[in-house]
C-alpha cells in the first residue's frame, strides 16, 4: 500500500510541495521519489510513515483506506 503525498505532508505538518522535495533529495526516510521521463513518482510507506510521525500504524492505513473511498479527513 502507497500513502499518497498528500495525506502523508498533512500528517507531517508540511505542504505536499516539501514532501515531495524532501523525497527527490533524499532528506525524509519514509519512501522514495523517482523520475520517469519527465514525472515524478513517489512511493511512502505506511510503516516508515507511522515510524516517522508516531502514529499507529493501523491509523495510516485507515486513513489511506479513507482517502482512497473519497473521505477527506
């Protein structure tokens, strides 16, 4: 399962924009950023996340499982 961008910069406390920056230059452990072509693609993993912010892992993955139906938090 992949956190979106989104959800995990909200649950830092930060702006997508940073996360995503934080992921190309490596400066964040919760997953990686590659470039394809001339897109970025980035892969968060929950349990890295939930390392990171100290949120229970079962709550990341609700909260992804959410995201995905459309419930915004």
């Amino acid at each position: 399962m992949n956190v979106p961008v989104m959800l995990a910069a909200k649950l830092i406390g930060t702006s997508a924009d940073s996360l995503r920056w934080a992921l190309q230059k490596e400066r964040v452990d919760i997953g990686w950023a590659i470039k394809k072509s001339q897109r970025w693609m980035y892969k968060i993993s929950p349990k890295k996340l939930a390392d990171y912010t100290g949120e229970p892992l079962e709550k990341i993955n609700q909260l992804v499982a959410d995201y995905r139906k459309g419930v915004r938090a």
